[in-house]
C-alpha cells in the first residue's frame, strides 16, 4: 500500500489519550513521535473506570484481558459520620457506577497496558517537551525544550487539563479551562485502617474527604473534594497546594486530620481546581486536541479516561479514513466527537452536587436517605437507576470500523 499523506505525527503527552492515538496511527500507517514530559511514563495514581463505548477500543486493541487482571477489585464502600460509624454500604460496582464489563483500574496501570503495545514501535522521547510551534504550508517545525528542531506533518496536543500545546496553538487557558467550583486532592497515604479494598466516604458541608484501598496498593489513597471559589496559587508550588488543603480542612473531623497529616511523605501529590475545557473548535491548522486537552469532563464526570480512549481512537481512524487529509479528518473528528463529549461533559456539574453537599442541611438529609435506603431490598437497582445517566453517556457514540481507502 502506498505510503500515507502527512504520516509523521508529534503527539505532545504519552498519558491515556497519547498512548491510544499512538497505537491506531501506527495500525493505520502513520509515524508517531510522542514527547512526554515526565522522565519516565507516569504510573500508579488514582482509580479511572472505563465504561461503555471505551471498553470497545480497549478491546479492538486487544487488551481487555490485561485490563480485567489489573482492575482495583475494590469490594465496596461505606459512607461514614464523623464517629466514623457506616451509615451505608454498597458494593463496589454499584458504589463505582459500573455495569457489565466496565472496569475500574489505577490510572497508570492503565496507561502502562496502552503504553506498552507501542514502545517498541512509536518513537517516544521522554523528559522533554514542545516549546514552540510554526506552521509552514508543508509542515510544523517544532522546537523542543531539549533543544533539537524537527518537522513534522501534524501535531496532536494530548497533554491533559493544562495543555501546553493548546496554549501555543490557541492561546491562553484562562478561555477554555472552566472552574467548576470545586477542587480535588488525592495522593497515598499509610493504609492505617486496615482497609481490605473498600472505600470510606466522609461528607461535610462544602467539603468531602474518601479513602480507599485497591487490589494493586499495599498503601491506601485519601481524596479531597470541596467547594471554593478560586484560589490563587502556583502550579508548580505543591507545599503552597498542601497548605490550602489543610486551610479548607481545618477543624474537620473523622479521619481527616490523620489523612491530612500524611500528606508530608506523600509521593505523588495532586491538587487541581475541578474544571472542564471547553472550545469551540479542536483544531487550527495542522494542530489538533485529543482528550483532556480538547474537552476535559472534569474528574467529577467519571468518564474523561473513556473520552481520552475514545477519542485517540477515532482521531487516528479519521485520519486514516481521509488518507491523511488534515481538514478532512479534523473535521470529521470534531463530528463524530461532538455529541458524545457534550453528553459527558453535562455529567460533570451534575454528579458534583451529589459528592459535596452544599450546607449542613444537605449533609443530614444524604445521610438519613443513604441510612433508609441501606435498609431496603433492592438498594443496588436503586442506586443503579440513579447511576443510569454516566452509562447513556458512556454509550452515546457508535464506534466506526476505520480503514485507509
Ligand atoms: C482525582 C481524579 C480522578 C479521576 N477519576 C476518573 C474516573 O473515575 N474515570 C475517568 O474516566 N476519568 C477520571 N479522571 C480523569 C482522567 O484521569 C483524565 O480525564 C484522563 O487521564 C485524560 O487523559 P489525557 O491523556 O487527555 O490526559 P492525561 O492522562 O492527563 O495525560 C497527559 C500527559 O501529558 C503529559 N504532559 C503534560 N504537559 C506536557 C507537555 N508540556 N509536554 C509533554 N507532555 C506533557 C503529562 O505528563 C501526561 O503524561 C480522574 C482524574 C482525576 C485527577
């Protein structure tokens, strides 16, 4: 077959996005080259499921396997008072929001599957990153922080919520990233509990905290979501981020300050507002968005890894459709990709208002209500029903067979 127009690809990121693209432009003929910024592929990290449309591309990448023994095999979870008494319990799918085959795996478990199915064939080049971009009508020349110059065909941004490709491209994220209202902390903690895979959720008014144990962990995580209105801080500046989340904690009760306290030895600190990126259009010129970077649901969503995997799927299949016809394919991306992450998108602001109860009131009202449905028969259809909209959402695009004409 002859070779593909506009084969040679940057892709900025090797997260779930980057790694997926990676391995369909390789299937349908194109050269990958993918930076990443991390010194090494970023491992372990918090559990993602992968539902719905998702677990098709997982699955035509032959992996559905390697995914399913790799999965948290959390057992259940239990919402807690401040005594630390279970008001109730669930068990971990219905506790997940998972049906079927849906799996909820460590998220650099997962990216490590996907990164693993191209390392030998992708050209990877980790602890390095895009600086500049300048498109000429045959190319992108791309400079990188390492220094070197190269030309490529087409650059894909798949560098996350604060894509720095979006901001060469598009210019600055202040007019995409979109401030749910909320920020989220998660890092490992000891596992001083003693839990068995199972997940302990604490709700206070404007502020929850959750720990959790996995199948994969000897540790435990701790989780922070609370409401705020935006806070002013560096990025880059993780003891300014922990003196924030101890700020919006002070005085809590339950196990937070036990949680809080463990943040010091924390390896692998996160701390983030809870935003969504939204943009009109997802490409501009030879530069395209995957993932995160074009349409981040926020983590309150549940579904931006499945929107991540999704995505790289049919931006290399449109391309390969087009026969590498930049326009063409974008195009044809963002329309295939459209109504899917508006569904997803719409998740986000809605399950946020189950997760962070807004006033004490809310609080007493969620605990009375979990406490009596705990009670019933059949709570799991119930709370099933309730879970109904993440899995309309994870279905809600039919997955194309791509080849190259
Ligand atoms: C606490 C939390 C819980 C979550 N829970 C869920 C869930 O239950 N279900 C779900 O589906 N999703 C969940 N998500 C969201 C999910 O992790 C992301 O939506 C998903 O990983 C997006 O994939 P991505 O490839 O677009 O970005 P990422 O996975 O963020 O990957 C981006 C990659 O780009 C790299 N990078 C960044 N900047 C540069 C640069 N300048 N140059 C080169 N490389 C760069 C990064 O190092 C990273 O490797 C959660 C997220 C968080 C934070």
């Amino acid at each position: 077959m002859e070779q593909v127009k506009n084969r040679r690809v940057l892709v900025s990121g090797a997260g779930i996005a980057g790694t997926t693209l990676a391995y369909w432009l390789l299937r349908h003929g194109f050269e990958p080259t993918v930076v990443e910024r991390a010194p090494a592929l970023r491992e372990g990290g918090y559990k993602i499921d992968v539902r719905g449309a998702a677990l098709e591309v997982v699955k035509r990448m032959g992996v559905m396997a390697e995914v399913r023994r790799e999965r948290t095999d959390v057992r259940g979870g239990s919402v807690v008072t401040a005594t630390g008494k279970r008001v109730a319990s669930m068990d971990g799918d219905t506790f997940g929001g998972r049906e079927g085959e849906d799996a909820e795996i460590l998220r650099g478990d997962l990216n490590r599957i996907l990164y693993d199915l191209t390392k030998g064939e992708a050209e990877y080049l980790f602890d390095d990153s895009v600086v500049s971009l300048e498109e000429g009508p045959d190319g992108v020349e791309a400079v990188f922080e390492s220094g070197g110059r190269r030309v490529f065909d087409l650059v894909v941004g798949a560098d996350g919520l604060h894509s720095h490709t979006r901001a060469l491209a598009f210019g600055a994220e202040e007019r995409f990233v979109h401030d749910l209202g909320y920020y989220v902390s998660i890092y490992s903690v000891p596992n001083h509990l003693d839990l068995d895979r199972w997940e302990l959720t604490y709700v206070s008014p404007n502020r929850t905290a959750l720990t959790y144990s996995t199948a994969k962990d000897t540790g435990a995580k701790a989780m922070f979501l609370f409401a705020s209105g935006p806070l002013e801080y560096d990025r880059r500046d993780p003891v300014a981020q922990k003196r924030l989340l101890a700020e919006a904690y002070a005085g809590e009760g339950w196990e937070v300050p036990r949680l809080l306290a463990a943040v010091g030895e924390a390896p692998d600190f996160y701390f983030d507002s809870l935003s969504q990126v939204r943009m009109d259009r997802w490409s501009k010129g030879r530069t395209v968005l995957a993932g995160d970077a074009a349409h981040c649901a926020s983590p309150a969503s549940g579904q931006g890894t499945s929107l991540a995997l999704v995505g790289g799927y049919v931006l290399a299949g449109e391309l390969a459709a087009a026969d590498g016809d930049h326009e063409a394919a974008f195009a044809a991306y963002e329309s295939a990709m459209r109504p899917f992450v508006d569904e997803n998108q719409k998740l986000g602001p809605a399950n946020i208002k189950h997760m962070v109860m807004r006033t004490r009131g809310q609080v007493w009202i969620q605990l009375k209500l979990l406490a009596l449905m705990n009670r019933l028969p059949g709570k799991e259809k119930m709370m099933a029903k309730v879970l109904e909209p993440i899995h309309r959402a994870a279905n809600a695009i039919t997955l194309e067979e791509y080849e190259r004409p």
